[in-house]
C-alpha cells in the first residue's frame, strides 16, 4: 500500500489510462477506481479511503457524462471545479494515484434524437444549438451506437422520470472498466439505484470487478452530501432537511416494530409535503431486487427523490430488521 503522498497524475487519454493500469497491474499491484462527476465533496472522498483500503493504487475518474442527463436536464448547470477538486485531492491522507479525466467518452453525434451539434460543455460535451464545436471532439470515435441497459432495474424510481439516466451510467461506467481494467471500484450507496445496475450489469457481463458500497455521508445536520446541495437557497437547504429527518423517524419507527410500509411512506411523505418538497418518489424496496414490498420482512431501502427549488435530491435509509 503506497503510503507517501504525492500529486496525482493526470491522465485524459484512455489509451494512457489503460496502459498505466495494465502496467501496474503486471507488478502486482491492485488497482481501485472510483468514478465521480467532480465538484469534490467528502462524500466522494471516502469512497476514495474505501478504495484506498482495499487496493493498492487508486484511480479517480472525474467525467460529467452527458449521456445520463436528457435535454430537459441540468447539464449545463452541474458544477465543476477541477482544480478545486485537484487540490482537495492532494491534500487528502490517502494517495490518489490518477485522475483520469477524459474529455469525452461517448460520441453525441449519431445518437440523440434531439438536437444536431455536440458542443462542450466544462469536460462534457453535449448536445445544443448556439455553441461551437471543440477541438475536444475530435478525441472521440464517430458513430458510437452500443448502450448498456439493466432492463428491469433501470425501470424503476429514479429510472421513470429520467428514463434515459441509467443507460447513460451503465454505458459509460462499462467504458470506465473497460480502459481502467480495476479489481475494485467503490460507489456511494447515496445513488442506491445506481449502486444495483452496476452491480448488476457487472454480474450480468461478467466483468471480473468487485464493486463496493460505500455509506451515505452526511453534512452534520443530516442532509446528504452532493455537488448539487451548491444550488440551494439557504432556505431551501433548510427546508431539505426534511428528507434525512423523515428517513431517521421512519427508520427509527421500524425498529420500534412498525413494519407496515405504507405507514413509513406517508411518515415521509407528509414531513417532506409539509416542507414544501416537491416528491418524485418515495419508495420503500427490497435491497436487492429493488422491488416494493408492503411489509419489512427482509432487509429493505427507503429512497425518496425530491426537488426543493430546482435542485433535485435523492436520498435513502437502509432498514435492516
Ligand atoms: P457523482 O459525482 O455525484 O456522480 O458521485 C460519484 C460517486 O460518489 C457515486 O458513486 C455517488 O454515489 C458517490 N456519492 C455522492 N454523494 C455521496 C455521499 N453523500 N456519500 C457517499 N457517496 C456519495
């Protein structure tokens, strides 16, 4: 385990990436990635203790991929700072090893139904009328046309309203495997949808890839940790915290014996309601199949997807009784 900290190197082209990787892995050494669309936060930066504590080298990838967010989406909004993010992770005990920042992984052009230009947008490019075209897309392969889909687990929750979400994820995370070549990549159980399409796309493709859950973290005041907390009004950040209060009760009233469902939903939908939340979801699954249930009688998640303002948050609670 590398033990001395020193400035990550920053690698953008995947070929490089893929050749680092198998050249540290011919010493013998383990490599972990962990993907993130930057704008760092301690959430982030324990799934990289996580990786760090199981692997030898760790990789960083930072990429806001385009193909998870629809037309209609804040792509253009998500936050980005790289050399921020570049300086939290020189300063962290742990060694980061790379940043892999690619500029693009995934080619627009030929499709998205919607618009007709890629454009770039921080290290993303996208699809839009009124930019011009970067150098940057000259880096990409014309004519991508292959998607990964998880057919039944991208259905569901976060998957209806934003119904092309996790087919830009599992797409461009398979892309990520497959130039970093990893024996253990760490996600947040934050993203609890995405943490089972992953996990289930790696078992369905039989990539040889451990993929770790790493918990929720938390500001100390309970709200979730995310790059997009930076867009809530203090007065809207205030009222958020109606998600992680009602995810605490309902837990908490679980392990008092409440195992009817639908009472824990309303406890969460009547706090988050009386907040002024807007609710797309709560939903209390199965932790695996991510099917709902109507009684706890196996370990199960509530998750729950809310927009204060413009900002759109998820956020969930394991209940294991
Ligand atoms: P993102 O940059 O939002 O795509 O997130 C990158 C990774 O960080 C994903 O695996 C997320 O689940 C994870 N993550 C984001 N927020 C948190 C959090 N508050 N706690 C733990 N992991 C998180």
């Amino acid at each position: 385990m590398a033990t001395t900290n020193t400035d990550p190197e920053i690698i953008t082209d995947k070929n490089e990436m893929r050749k680092w990787s198998r050249a540290m892995r011919s010493q013998g050494k383990t490599v972990g990635l962990v993907p993130t669309m930057g704008y760092l936060h301690e959430g982030h930066l324990s799934l990289i203790k996580e990786s760090h504590n199981r692997t030898n080298l760790t990789v960083v990838s930072i990429y806001v991929n385009p193909g998870q967010f629809s037309p209609s989406e804040d792509l253009s909004t998500y936050p980005s700072d790289f050399h921020g993010d570049l300086l939290k992770l020189k300063s962290l005990p742990q060694r980061v090893d790379v940043v892999f920042h690619p500029y693009n992984l995934y080619d627009y052009n030929n499709n998205n139904n919607n618009n007709n230009k890629s454009v770039v947008i921080g290290n993303a490019i996208r699809k839009g009328e009124n930019e011009t075209v970067s150098s940057c897309v000259e880096e990409t392969e014309a004519g991508h046309e292959t998607w990964v889909r998880v057919e039944r687990l991208e259905k569901g929750m976060c998957g209806k309203s934003r119904p092309v979400f996790f087919r830009g994820v599992a797409t461009v995370v398979a892309k990520l495997f497959n130039i970093v070549e990893p024996d253990v990549a760490v996600f947040g159980k934050k993203d609890y949808q995405q943490l089972r399409v992953i996990q289930r796309m790696v078992r369905d493709l039989d990539f040889s890839i451990e993929v770790i859950g790493s918990e929720i973290m938390r500001d100390s005041d309970g709200l979730a940790l995310s790059s997009r907390n930076v867009h809530l009004k203090p007065e809207e950040r205030e009222k958020a915290l109606s998600i992680s209060r009602s995810l605490f009760w309902a837990k908490s009233a679980a392990q008092k014996g409440q195992i009817n469902c639908k009472e824990l939903r309303e406890l969460v939908i009547k706090e988050i309601n009386g907040a002024g939340g807007r609710i797309d979801y709560v939903e209390v699954v199965n932790q695996e199949s991510l099917e709902a249930v109507d009684k706890i009688n196996s370990p199960v998640v509530i998750c729950v997807a809310v927009r204060f303002g413009t900002v759109r948050l998820i956020d969930n609670m394991e209940i294991n009784v």
